[in-house]
C-alpha cells in the first residue's frame, strides 16, 4: 500500500509533513497559520466539506473542546450500549448502577482513543508518513459529531416518548410505539453511517490511505461499543458473583 501525504515548498520544492506550516528546508510560509479550532465553523464544515474540516484540526495549534467532547461522547456510547445490550438480553444494563457505567465508559474511551492514536502514530510511520498523536485524538473525536447530534436531537425525542423503556426493554419500545422505534432506530443508524464515513474522511486527510482510512472507519465504532457492551457484561457478572 503507497500512500503520501506531503506538502511540496513552492520555493524550494522540498517536500514537508502535511502538518507543517513552514518549510523545514528554506523556512518559507507553506499555509496561514490556525491558532485554536472554531467549533462552529468545524461543525458546519463536517456537513459541507468534511475533508476541509478535518485538515484545518490536524493544522490547528491548539486542540481545543478535545477533554469537553471526550467527555460527552462517551455519554451516549453508553446509552446506545444500553440498547444493544437489551435488545438482546433484557434487563442486563439495569443491573449496573449508571453512575459506575458512566465512568467505566469514560475511562474506555479515554484509554481505547489513546491506544488507537499512538497505534497509529506506529502504524503511519511504517507507511512513511509522520503523524501526530494529538491530531489522531482530535480527528476522532470531532469525527465522532453524529453522536453527539444524537445525544443533542434524538435522546430527548427517545426519552420522551419511551422514558427508560427505549433502554431497558422493559416492556419493549417495539411494542409501545413500534413505528416510532423504527423511526428513531432507522436516524441512529444513519448517524452512525455517518459516523463512519467521517473517520475514514478523518484518517485519508491524515494519510491519504484509502483502504486504511476505510478500515478504521469501521473498526473504531465496532471496538467502542464493543469495549463498553463488554465492560458491562463484566460489571454485572461482578456483582452477581459478589452478591
């Protein structure tokens, strides 16, 4: 797999990390400088042009909402394991006390976007390509906006309707209000798909490697819900041994 990802100096014709702003052979200007990340503008970015929004993060010299969105995201990560869990066996996730899953999915999703970073960080100079692990934490994170849309749109919508049901199937939101849960189900997967797309957008700005960038757009949504649905399973199977 040959991937490249330089910038070449006008001047000299050197040819620089994509991140750098000056030439490390001349010291010519390579682009304007980006201080801090503009949140809304890098919102609305992601809805027009992804791939602008995701190199003004990697060119931008301070990484800021980084440890805000760190915080939110995993929120409903949690809450959508929540419906996973008991879609197929009910009642698990409300055998875990909320304040314990909440700082368990915290605490794996500070630990597995670390890990994905400096394994990337590896895996891109192998490639030849120089990356940065705060650029990689970055990209996922504000890759990771649908979830956040979701939180912000469809969790009160859910919760309105279906209280804690939508969570716990207890009964079912399929039997309540079936057409309604099929609704909201259809919009969660869309944002995951979108989800998707955007890390892979993430990493191509990062590597221009399209299979790789494909691969961990799929397998980044995959590993997280699978380390919290996990985690949960052995939070309950913890307290059922100790209880």
């Amino acid at each position: 797999m040959r991937c490249s990802n330089f910038i070449k100096c006008s001047g000299c014709g050197f040819e620089n990390h994509h991140f750098s702003s000056l030439c490390n052979q001349c010291g010519a200007t390579l682009r304007d400088k980006v201080v801090n990340i503009d949140l809304w503008h890098t919102i609305w970015l992601l809805f027009e042009t992804p791939l602008k929004a995701f190199q003004n993060i990697i060119f931008s010299e301070n990484k800021n909402f980084i440890v805000m969105l760190s915080v939110i995201i995993p929120i409903k990560m949690l809450l959508n394991s929540y419906f996973i869990i008991n879609f197929f066996e009910i009642d698990l996730a409300e055998n875990n006390p909320m304040y314990i899953s909440m700082i368990i999915s915290l605490i794996i999703s500070v630990l597995l976007l670390t890990s994905i970073s400096f394994i990337n960080k590896f895996i891109t100079n192998l490639l030849g390509i120089k990356s940065r692990f705060t650029d990689t934490y970055a990209l996922i994170i504000y890759a990771f906006m649908p979830i956040l849309f979701s939180l912000v749109i469809l969790f009160p919508v859910q919760y309105a309707l279906f209280g804690q049901h939508w969570f716990y199937f207890n009964p079912s939101p399929f039997f309540l209000k079936e057409k309604a849960a099929y609704v909201l189900i259809f919009l969660e997967v869309i944002l995951l798909i979108w989800t998707i797309i955007l890390i892979s957008l993430a990493f191509f700005a990062q590597t221009k490697c399209k299979g790789y960038s494909l691969c961990l757009g799929i397998l980044i949504p995959s590993a997280y819900y699978a380390a919290i649905i996990s985690s949960e399973y052995l939070v309950a199977y913890i307290r059922n041994s100790l209880g």
